[in-house]
C-alpha cells in the first residue's frame, strides 16, 4: 500500500471515531507527507540535474586553452575554459582579430586569447588532425 493510500485508508477510519487529537495528527501526517514528496520531487530534479552535467563534463576535453565537446565521433567547439570551469556554462569563441593575428574570445566573459588551432576550427569550421586523438 502506498503512503496515500494509507492516509486514506486512516483518514476514513478517523473519521469514524470523535477525537479532536486524532484528527490534529493526522492532519499534520498529511502536512508532513506532502513536504516529503515535494522534497523528494526537488531532489529528483536536483539529481537528474547533476547527471547531465557529469555526463556533459565527460565529454567535455580541455585542449590548447579551450574546450571541446567529444561526443562520439562528433567533435564541437570551441568553447571558453573560463566560463566553463568557473561559471559551469558553455560559451562558443569566436574570432575577434583576424589581421595577421589568430584571436579568438568569449561573447560572455570576454577574454581573448592567441589559439592558431582554436582559430582554425572556428575559421574553417574543420576539425583539425591533432583533435582527433581527443576521443574516447
Ligand atoms: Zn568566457
């Protein structure tokens, strides 16, 4: 028998007896019922939460000052180590300087750092060979 179907099952037995104290009880065991469940639902999401961050953060591979997100066969980056490692997001880079330099930053955080292999995925939208050893 689940909780509520317990509480009913006691719910129409106090109801057969006059007992003002009974009735208090029980009211406050279906008070305190009620909490647990949300509680419990909260935990749940909370959970399901943390599992997909563990999952997301093993396939996340820090390389050459970015991330890259090694799902599989699939490589996608790159994505800003700041934002990642501190703030717990992803945050595409993008190229900001391009005369004679290979910047690239982060739209959020704003950093800016000098990756010629991080520059050229995002440039030519082509995973370079020396990523490929990054799979599992
Ligand atoms: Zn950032």
């Amino acid at each position: 028998m689940s909780i509520s179907g317990a509480l009913k099952t006691v719910s129409k037995i106090a109801n057969q007896i006059d007992n003002v104290e009974l009735h208090r009880a029980l009211i406050e065991l279906q008070n305190d019922v009620l909490a647990l469940t949300e509680e419990r639902a909260t935990r749940e999401g909370k959970i399901a939460e943390l599992e997909k961050a563990l999952e997301l953060k093993g396939k996340m591979k820090h390389y050459r000052s970015v991330y890259w997100l090694v799902d599989g066969e699939n490589i996608e980056g790159v994505f800003c180590s700041k934002c990642f490692d501190i703030d717990h997001i992803m945050c595409r880079m993008v190229i900001t300087k391009t005369e004679g330099q290979r910047w690239i930053s982060c739209q959020n955080c704003k950093i800016e750092i000098d990756s010629y292999l991080a520059y050229t995925y995002i440039q030519r939208n082509k995973i370079p060979e020396d990523i490929l050893n990054l799979k599992s």
